[in-house]
C-alpha cells in the first residue's frame, strides 16, 4: 500500500488543473475494468491465473497517468515501484520482462541487449507484496479530486 500513499501524495501535489484530468482518466478507465478486477479495493485478491486473466484482457489500456500527447509519466517522482522497474530490460530467470518504448526510442537492438539486467530467481520474493498488488487506477479514481 505503500504505492497507493506515493501515488495519493503525489496527485495532491498536482495543481488542480492535473489532478481533476488525472482523477478523470482514471475513473472512466475504472468504469472500464472495474468490473473485471479479481478483489476487492483496487488489491489483486485472486490467483495468479485471474490476475493473468484480467491483466492480458485490459493491457491495452493506457495508464491515467500518462500524458496521451508525450507518453510521460505526470507523476514521475510518485510513480509505484512496478514503474520504476518497468522498461529496462530485465530478465527473472527465463522470462524477459518488456521493455518500455519509451525508454528505448531510436536504440538499437544490441543497445536494448546491452541493457539487460538478470535478476536470479531466487532474488525475487516468490510470495507477492504484502497485502497484494494494487491498480494506479483504483488508487487514483477513488482519490479526492
């Protein structure tokens, strides 16, 4: 949950003009896969295999945060920890993590390689974040405007 108190920070630092566009992106993409999410209170409840379900059905949409003319994260500092990783090339064990094409723009193949970061196995927590994964849009569509 400590990702859900960065991001609430962060969008109460926002000037009113972000936050209100912020809040909005984010309940009508709630509206959206609301009622697909397998928990409650925007926490991953269910089994890996729903979580995997409800992730592969809804990755096309686009993160509120995200501002749709750059691509860029408008509450950088306060993004969760999944943001912070998310993009490099990283690989746990066999499975290669996707890259973020903004992160790599105009990269070469072997430059995207040469990136590569391989985190053992054994080096992840097997058992998940405590309390379970939370949605930025959850957090956000049910924070103060």
């Amino acid at each position: 949950m400590q990702d859900a108190e960065r991001l609430r920070r962060g969008l109460v630092m926002a000037s009113t003009d972000l936050r209100a566009d912020i809040v909005g992106r984010a309940r009508d993409l709630w509206a959206k896969i609301g009622p697909d999410f397998p928990g409650e209170s925007g926490v991953f409840r269910a089994n890996e295999e729903w979580q995997e379900w409800f992730l592969t059905r809804h990755k096309g949409h686009a993160c509120a945060v995200v501002d749709p003319a750059t691509g860029a994260c408008r509450l950088y500092e306060h993004r969760p920890v999944a943001c912070r990783l998310y993009g490099h090339l990283i690989q746990i064990g066999e499975e290669v993590q996707t890259i973020c094409r903004y992160c790599f723009q105009g990269a070469t193949t072997t430059e995207i390689d040469g990136s590569r970061v391989n985190v053992p196995v054994s080096a992840v927590d097997q058992g998940g974040l405590a309390g379970g994964e939370t949605l930025i849009s959850w957090v956000l569509a049910t924070s103060e405007s």
